[in-house]
C-alpha cells in the first residue's frame, strides 16, 4: 500500500507546489489525477518516485518510507517506475534492446519472452529491431512505457502517458495496458488531462487546483456528483443553471428537449459532434449547452427538460 501524508514540497518560499497532500493506495489499484497545468500533477509523481526532498510530511510503500535526493546517490524508489513526459531512451539501439536495457543477461530466454510480451502490449512488434531515433514521438512513448514495466514495478507512475500517441491507436493501447496491470496487479497512478483515462480505466480519482487536492473518491462518485465547476468542467462542457434562485451543475446530455415545460430556450448555435449535435442556447439570459440528436435552426424556440442521474 502507498501512504502519503501531509507533504508539502515548494521549489521556493514564493512557489508552494503540493500543499498538505493525503492519500493511500492500495496495491494493484489505479489512480487517476487531474487538473490544469500547472496545478502540480508532475510533481506529485516525481515526489512519489523519490526524486524531490520533501519539506514536509512522508510517503511510505508498505514499511518502507520513499526518500529523496538528499538520502540517495540514485534518486527513484526501486519498486517503482516513472515515465516521464521526455522518455529518457537510448536513441541509438532498437526498440526491443531498450526495453532489454533492464533484464537480466544471464537468461536470455526469459529475457526475449518478457520483451515479446511487452511488445504485444505496446503494440510495437512490427518495430522491434528499429532504431529508436527514427520512431515517432507517440512510438517513443509506447517504448517508455514497456521498457518501465520490464521488471514488473510494484508502482507504475505516468505522466501524460497518451499525449503524443494517436486516437485511432490511443484507444486500444489504454485498453491492452491497463488490462495488463491489472492482471499484473500492478498499482498505477496516471497524471492526465484526458478524462477517458479516468473514467474508464481509474479506480480513484484526485483533482487538484491551486496546489491542493479538491477531491479523492471514484470516478464515478466525482462525476455524478461533482463539487464545484471547475472538477465537472474536466469531463465535459457543464451549465451552471439557476433554478428557484438556486445553481445547479448540468452536463449537457443531462439536458433534453421536450414538447412543454416552463424552461424554455432560444437556440443560437448547432456545432456537428458525429453521433449527436452540441447545440449552444439562450436560456435565462444565460448560455447553456445541450446535446441533440439533429441540427436545430437558429432563433428556434424550444422547451427543456433536466434530467440529472440520482
């Protein structure tokens, strides 16, 4: 299990990075963390690698507490593995000696079988024997992540692990790996700003601003049930509705057009989203976003319905 409690790390006295962080882990789980840059996502996983001194509090792996520079000639706790937003691989070898870089020699076998797997994972096996100067940056970042889980960490920690890598590629990638380390039961905490990290594949969610932890719950609980605008405004465009003198946070699926209601729109905009239409209206003298399933004209008047989950 991870334990983190109450760290705080600022590069200066002016620039408090993580304020009073909390939060356990169980092994095998996987925690998802978002918010916008800047807010301290990259350096929550390098203070949990062992990379930082902390100012402030401790984080624990099981028994074992997880130090910094200051108490380690090579930073990085053993158990875990970071993969960072550079990569940090060998350009001048191919892909599969990379992620060979960190297996034992004096089995080669077990070697060759550990990396065809992770190239099955990665879905890299057409490109094993390239050089890995002359892949692309999302195939570079693929090769990082298998070359990370060659030794099977206890913790795997990755930071915008899908940015450079393609949707038609991204969407099955997420499946394979994160199936992987389940099976593996290999705990994972992701820093991300792409919600389907979260919601389809975390079994906690942290949300930070302002260099604190607004909320840790799942997925499903932050979502349904959102605090504030800013952690709804993560997953989806989201009203802020004043009904009876009160505001309500509304997604727009959760907004459906009906033939009579006392809630009525002007419609201003119709933007083509493939399966549906995101159309923008006038409600309340306020601009609302609702989905639809055809194009509405403009100055169309129409009658609304909300339909939140309970």
């Amino acid at each position: 299990m991870l334990q983190v409690k109450d760290i705080t790390f600022e590069y200066s006295k002016q620039k408090v990075v993580l304020n009073n962080f909390s939060f356990s882990l169980k092994k095998g789980e996987h925690l998802c963390v978002m918010g916008e840059s800047g807010c301290g996502k990259s350096t929550l996983l390098k203070a949990i690698y062992g990379l930082l001194d902390l100012q402030k509090g401790s984080i624990f792996w099981e028994e074992n507490q997880v130090l910094g520079p200051e108490f380690n000639l090579v930073p990085g706790f053993e158990k875990f593995k970071y993969v960072a937003q550079d990569f940090d691989l060998m350009p001048y070898i191919s892909v599969a000696e990379n992620i060979k870089k960190f297996l034992s020699r004096f089995y080669p076998e077990e070697s060759e079988t550990r990396t065809q797997e992770l190239l099955e994972v990665i879905d890299m096996k057409a490109f094993e024997k390239a050089k890995v100067k002359n892949l692309s940056g999302g195939q570079k970042q693929r090769v990082a992540i298998a070359r990370a889980l060659a030794k099977e960490p206890d913790l795997l920690l990755l930071d915008e692990p899908f940015s450079q890598i393609d949707n038609f590629k991204k969407n099955g990638l997420r499946r394979k790996l994160f199936s992987y380390l389940k099976k593996k039961n290999i705990a994972c905490i992701v820093a991300t700003h792409d919600k389907n990290d979260a919601l389809s594949f975390a079994d906690k969610l942290m949300v930070i601003k302002s260099n604190k932890i607004l909320t840790f719950d799942t997925p499903q609980k932050i979502y349904n049930n959102p605090k504030q605008k800013y952690i709804a405004a993560l997953f989806d465009d989201v009203n802020s509705i004043k009904i009876n003198g009160k505001s309500i946070l509304v997604y727009p699926h959760q907004i459906k057009i009906v033939d009579k209601s006392t809630l009525t729109a002007s419609v201003l905009n119709c933007y083509f989203k493939g399966s549906y239409w995101l159309v923008e209206c006038l409600c309340n003298e306020q601009n609302i976003f609702l989905n639809h399933t055809s194009f509405l004209e403009k100055e169309k008047a129409i009658c609304l319905e909300i339909k939140k989950s309970p």
